[in-house]
C-alpha cells in the first residue's frame, strides 16, 4: 500500500501546472485576500470539516461554521498542518467504500513559508492547461491549539503556485483517524462485474428526445453479454433522473443471450406508456465494443438499443424478455 506521503503527492503533483508567468499580487491589491479567522481548540477533521473532500453539487447544502479562509496572520505560529480529505479504499469485505482521513505534519517550515507568497495574477497571454485543481482542505495549528484556514496562493493559471504543490508533497503526513462514510461498491457488484449505480437510460432518452424503432440492421453481440440489474430508490422526487442501485449480475448465460437477442430485434409498435420502470437491466459486452441495451423490467417493459454510434432506437419488450433476465 502507498504510503500517505506518496498519496498526497500523487494526488497533488500529478495535476499538471501551467508554468506560466504573471504580476503578483501583494498585500496592498484590493484583491488580497483579508486575515484568516484564527479559532480556539483544535478538536478533529469530523468536527472540524465534516464536508472535507465531498463532491459538491448545486443542490448540496451550504456548509456552516466554516471559519474564514485567509492570509497568515504574524504573530500567528504554525507548528503543525493537518488535512482533511475523502479517498475510496477497499472494503473489509469486498468492493469499495468512502473514508474520511485526517492527516497531521510537523516538520512544515517550507509549507508555512510557501502559503505566504503572494499570490499572481491571472490573465494576460499565458498558456495554461484545463484541468481542475482543487486544493486539499488544509488547517494550520499554534502550539495553543489554535487554529485557521491559510489561503493557498495561486499562480497566473489561478491553481496552486508550484511551490506550495511541493511544500505539500514535502513532509511525513501521519494519519491520525479515518471513518467510513458510505459504500461505493458492494462486494456482489464487484463479484459480477457491475458498477454500483447506473442512470435508467430509456427514461433518460425518451425524456429527452424521440429514439427510433428498432432496424433490421443492428449488428449482433460481438461476443458474451454482461447482465446488471437495477432497483431505482423509491425516495427519488418525481421528475429526478432515475439511478438506480445494483441488485443482481454477471455474465449472461449463452442459451439465455440468444433469446435476448431475439427479443431485442422485435419490431413490435412501442405502447403509449408513462410508467417509470422501478427495475431495469443493463446489458453490455464483457469484451470489446458494442452497443449498449437497456431493459425496462416492470413499467412500460421497453426496450433501447444503444450503439456507439448513431442514434438510440426504443423497441416493446415483453413478458418473455423479462423471464430472461431474471436473476442468472
């Protein structure tokens, strides 16, 4: 296993910088930020920065007593660092889940002094790379336990300057706790092959547009099929893209995948039917490339064929089709 200095500096040196030069701007630019908010005992990142790492979207609620992020005051000492952060690990049975880590550093001289360059400006005709950079979240402790959050001065690209990217990389990051936060993929989804969570892509399609019906010309399966099988949560909102969670799957057995086929190259007039599907299967090629199908297992009990290229065709599934994909 990596250690966690080796993480830390893959994660961070391996978003490449843009080595650009620029006008930087110091203390006295109305765009420096203010003082960070200096806050009295330090406890943990799961009090701390319970959110620290997290994917966030629009509908994400906003984080409350975060304390301001800003420049190292002076008479503010740092003698230790700490990161709070996600990673995904293995399970201690199978798949994977979400850990919440808590690193702490106390050799970070080269740190401290890194966060308190002035950050450039940005603009003006450099070339820099598209990639996102986010920065970890990073907390600076006294020997009072006092701590804030420094501002992390950025080059003309608006990402990290290179010295803080090596700074961080640079001491020993102890881990001091971590805890699990959810489960990314169970083990029975792993066994089979199948990814955790998959979008109800026939809902998806006739939702945004008109797929054709099926042609006699679409190709057979290259090769084996593998079948994934979903239940959409009964807690989504009407309206919300239906994903659903991973029930059953594995390789589709030969004498079922014939009959699959048959099925999936019907050309039965699609009913006029709005029933959202609760549980639809994916099938897609264990090997190589070849269209996507997806089956709607109650509902309407529609069919897409979805190739790699070209437009989506929706095709009337039936009683029979949905015997097939029953549990292998």
């Amino acid at each position: 296993m990596r250690s966690s200095r080796t993480v830390l500096a893959v994660a961070l040196l391996g978003m490449a910088l843009g080595g650009c030069g620029g006008t930087v701007i110091g203390p006295g630019d109305p765009r420096a930020p203010g003082p960070a908010q200096i806050v009295d005992g330090w406890t943990s990142c799961a009090k701390a920065a319970p959110r620290a790492g997290e994917v966030i979207t629009e509908t994400s609620p906003p984080a409350s007593n975060e304390p301001t992020i800003g420049r190292i005051d002076p008479a503010f000492t740092p003698v230790a660092a700490v990161i709070c952060g996600r990673e995904i690990r293995p399970g201690p049975n199978g798949g994977q889940e979400q850990i919440a880590t808590e690193r702490r550093a106390e050799q970070i001289a080269p740190l401290v002094t890194a966060l308190r360059l002035p950050s450039e400006q940005t603009g003006g005709e450099v070339a820099c790379t598209l990639e996102m950079v986010i920065p970890p979240w990073l907390a600076l402790l006294d020997d009072r336990g006092r701590w804030l959050r420094p501002h992390i001065p950025t080059d003309s690209c608006g990402k990290p300057r290179a010295e803080v990217i090596a700074a961080l990389a640079g001491p020993q990051w102890t881990a001091v706790d971590s805890r699990t936060i959810r489960q990314v993929e169970s083990a029975a989804a792993e066994a089979a092959g199948c990814a955790q969570q998959w979008t109800d892509m026939v809902w998806v399609e006739t939702r945004n547009g008109s797929p054709g019906p099926p042609g006699p010309g679409l190709p057979p399966a290259a090769g084996p099929l593998r079948l994934c099988v979903y239940q959409v949560p009964a807690s989504l909102q009407e309206g919300e893209k239906p994903a659903g969670d991973f029930v059953y799957g594995g390789p589709l057995p030969t004498e079922r995948q014939a009959g699959v086929l048959r099925a999936l190259s019907n050309r039965r007039a699609v009913v006029d039917c709005a029933t959202p599907a609760t549980r639809f299967a994916v099938l897609r090629p264990l090997e190589g490339a070849g269209p996507d199908r997806y089956v709607e297992l109650d509902g309407c009990r529609r069919f897409l064929v979805a190739p790699s290229s070209g437009a989506a065709q929706l095709g009337q599934g039936d009683d029979a089709l949905v015997a097939l994909l029953k549990p292998i």
